[in-house]
C-alpha cells in the first residue's frame, strides 16, 4: 500500500533552498542532486507522512481526501526538512525544530477535535450515536438485533441483511 503523501521534493527544496537541500543530500559533492540522492528526500516526504503527519489525519478525515490540500503540503515539507537536515547525525536547525514542534501541536489538537484542518471539511461523521438492541435469547446465532427505529444511525451494510418480513437485521 503507498503511502500518501502530499508535497514534492521542489516543496522541501523552498524550504531547505537548493543549497540547503545539496548541502544535506549531496553525498558525492559534486554540486548537483543526483536521483539516488533525491531518493533520500523522497524517503524523507514518505516518513514526514507515514510517522508525523497520518496518524493524527486519519482518524478524521480520508488521506486521499488531502491530497492537495495546502496545509498539509506545507506541513509535510517541514517535518521532511528537518528529517533530510538531520540525515548524516547532523543537528538540526532550530528554525525548523520549532516549527515542527508546532506543527505536532497542531495536529494533535486536530486530532483530537479542538480545531479542524484548515480548509478541509471532515471525512467522517464524529458525532456520537446510539444504537439500541433487542435480545431475542431463544435464538442460538446472533441473538442481538439492532432497533432501527430508536437508532440513530442505520445499522451497518457488510454482512447484514434485513429481513422483509420482520423487518429485523440479521448477520449473514
């Protein structure tokens, strides 16, 4: 499964600059990146995404659903940043390990409801439900059956099917 992730390796460079981003990837210090050595700020967006940034989005919001949103590009060049500014045990700027520590701040509030994603409306509904049950103990499989009509969301689609006749839910 690819990762998402939602900047380029020209979003890391206008962070870093052009010599920024050499100084720190040019392994064989010619003055130029070759592909291997843009490989490592690939790498670098890739875990950015992966380890900082979808575990606190994914709970609310679909990560192909951000795919071009621009917080999250510029979110994502900054941790990739500090990461290829840090690659060969160097220390890291300190502009950018503020930033980034409030870029962590701010999603970890996202995920935790205090603030949404600027200019993105959520994936999923985060409203709490109420499902109410029946138990019907003289049935030996699935004795529980959902109450629809006190529910406040329907029951869910895999595996369910509705019986016309009783109009119940049971599993199949």
């Amino acid at each position: 499964m690819a990762i998402q992730t939602y900047c380029t390796i020209a979003n890391v460079k206008s962070i870093l600059s052009d010599h920024g981003a050499e100084a720190f990837a040019d392994d064989n210090l010619d003055g130029s990146l070759s592909a291997g050595e843009e490989q490592y700020i690939t790498d670098a967006i890739s875990r950015a995404a992966a380890l900082k940034m979808n575990i606190y989005l994914s709970g609310r919001y679909d990560l192909s659903d951000l795919a071009s949103n621009g917080w999250c590009q510029w979110a994502n060049a900054t941790f990739a940043a500090l990461l290829v500014s840090m690659r060969r045990n160097n220390p890291a700027p300190q502009s950018l390990l503020a930033e980034t520590q409030e870029l962590t701040e701010t999603l970890k509030a996202i995920q935790a409801g205090r603030m949404p994603l600027p200019d993105q409306s959520e994936s999923y509904d985060q409203r709490p439900t109420v499902s109410n049950f029946d138990v019907e103990r003289w049935r030996a499989r699935w004795p529980v059956r959902v109450r629809e009509d006190e529910s406040t969301k329907p029951v869910p689609s895999s595996g369910i099917t509705r019986h016309t006749a009783t109009g119940r839910y049971t599993a199949d």
